[in-house]
C-alpha cells in the first residue's frame, strides 16, 4: 500500500454520506415528516447503520487516518440536516465502534 493510498479518504466520505443519507430517511431530524418517532424505529434505524458500517469495515482496510475521516464526514452530515449534538455524538461514536475491530487476547 503506498503512502498515497493511505491518505485517500474518496471512499469512506462516499461511504458516510451514504449512510448519513439512509439515516435521514429512516429517521428524520424532528422538524422532518411527522413519522412516529418509536423506539422500536429507532433501534432497527440503528441497527440498520451499525450493521452496514461493520460490513463496510470487514471489505475495506481502514487506518486510523479514514476511520477519523469517515467519522467527521458522518458527524457533520447529521449536525447539517438538523438533529440535535447528543444524538449525533451517540451515531458517530457507535458508527466508530462498528467499524473498529476487535482485538482478542491471547
């Protein structure tokens, strides 16, 4: 991998917006269409985000350089379409745990 490579963040911003912009769909800031904000909705939105950025992680090498990247790019998409800092900071954190991978001890 060159050094070049390395710094290429194209993707994993592509790859945030995507996901930014299914979030935004399936739930909506509040100001957004009057659907029943459930917990239920919440949790499958969730679900639904956490589940496509592990996938994402498990295709592509991430270094900590894209991981932050992606991160930022994902934050800023959902803090732009209105939700409110607490809710962005819990997506963006569990989004980062989804795609870090898990060390085992030996």
């Amino acid at each position: 991998m060159s050094i070049l490579t390395w710094f290429d963040t194209k993707e994993v911003d592509e790859f945030a917006r995507t996901l930014a912009a299914d979030l935004i769909g399936r739930f909506p800031p509040p100001p957004g269409p009057a659907k029943k904000a459930t917990p239920e909705r919440m949790r499958n939105t969730h679900d639904a985000i956490v589940s496509r950025a592990a996938a994402f992680a498990r295709a592509h090498t991430i270094n900590w350089f894209k991981k932050a990247h992606l991160g930022n790019t994902f934050k800023w998409a959902l803090l732009d379409a209105g939700y409110d800092q607490e809710f962005v900071d819990i997506m963006t954190h569990d989004l980062l745990l989804a795609i870090t991978p898990v060390r085992q001890k030996t």
